[in-house]
C-alpha cells in the first residue's frame, strides 16, 4: 500500500501523462511540491497549490486545487506551471529553463480568499481558546454568489462551476475559452 506521498505522486504522474505533462525534473523540488499537497490535503480536504494561500474554503480556493485552473495556460507560456509540478519537454529536458512564472490568479481572488481565511482564524480564535475547532458554516452563503458577493460562473461547454471575480481564462474541464462562461443562478 501506498503512503500519502507515494499515491500522491504516482497521481500526478498519471495526470502528467494524461495531459501531455512532465513532473519537474528537479527532485528535490518535487518531493517538497508532492509533500505540500499531501499536508494541504490533510488540512483542508483537497490538494491546494502549495506555492499559493489557500483559504480554507473549498469554493474560494477552487480554481487553485491542483491542478490549477492556470496550468495549461502557465506550461504552454512558460514551460511550467506556478509552482513547477508539471512543466513541458522542453524544461523536463533542460531544467536550467525553469524561471519563475508570474502570478495568474486575479488580485480579487486572492484578497478575498485571505480575508475569508483571517475571518475563519479570527472565528477559530474567538471560540475561547477551544481546543475542537468548529467547521465553518455555509449556511449563509447565496445561490450565484458567496457570502462576500463573488459571482459563480458556468461553463457552457461542459458545466463547470467556479467562484471567482472573474470567469477562469481556460475551463479545467473542457479547455473553454474564458468567453464560454456566463454568470451562473437559478432560474437561468
């Protein structure tokens, strides 16, 4: 049987493949990349990009679950993603290609799942010191929109569903152009 780390890698070099992929050549940095999602995983119950801030919250950090809405786009531009878990041929053969690859996801995404998160610890803190933390509440949250007003979009190719300020520049699903997405809400 496999360990987290193990599954986790054998994961992502199934999905590698799948999508025409490479796995970063530098060792070191993938044991360090397959070891922050194993303990993202572990923390928040899905595989948030270990280079970024993740919320907590699935539905603010959807569109950085690994793999990330911006892979596709990050490796066909820079010959990698993000945080270098999938990179192209090109870099796989000469990992000296391997640069840092500027930030995608929107400002407004990343501000609102930081003050999702500093809401959560701040909640978490205010429960007096408790040592069970409770799970955050959804009740609140409107059908279209979270609780701070981020629009859910709809793919209109294959359905996919994703809040964020903006729609997703590439649909992780079907590979839709950002215009392909509406506003989603029932009655629509």
């Amino acid at each position: 049987m496999m360990d987290g780390d193990e599954a986790k890698l054998w994961w992502a070099e199934e999905n590698a493949k799948r999508n025409g992929f490479f796995l970063c050549p530098d060792r070191n940095l993938l044991d360090d990349l397959i070891e922050g999602l194993v303990k993202n995983d572990g923390r928040y119950g899905y595989g948030a990009c270990p280079c970024r801030i993740a919320s907590g919250l699935k539905a603010y950090d959807s569109d950085i679950i690994c793999p990330c809405e911006y892979r596709d786009a990050d490796v066909n531009e820079y010959g990698m993603c993000y945080c270098a878990l999938f990179v192209s041929e090109e870099v796989s053969n000469d990992p000296s290609k391997m640069e840092p690859v500027p930030e995608r996801r929107p400002i407004e995404a990343q501000d609102a799942a930081m003050e999702v998160k500093e809401k959560e610890e701040k909640r978490v803190e205010e429960v007096d010191g408790a040592s069970m933390r409770e799970e955050p509440s959804h009740e609140h949250i409107q059908v279209g929109v979270d609780e701070e007003g981020i629009p859910i979009w709809r793919c209109t190719v294959c359905g996919y569903l994703a809040a964020r300020e903006t729609p997703p520049p590439i649909c992780p699903i079907c590979k839709a152009k950002a215009d392909k997405f509406e506003r989603f809400g029932f009655g629509r």
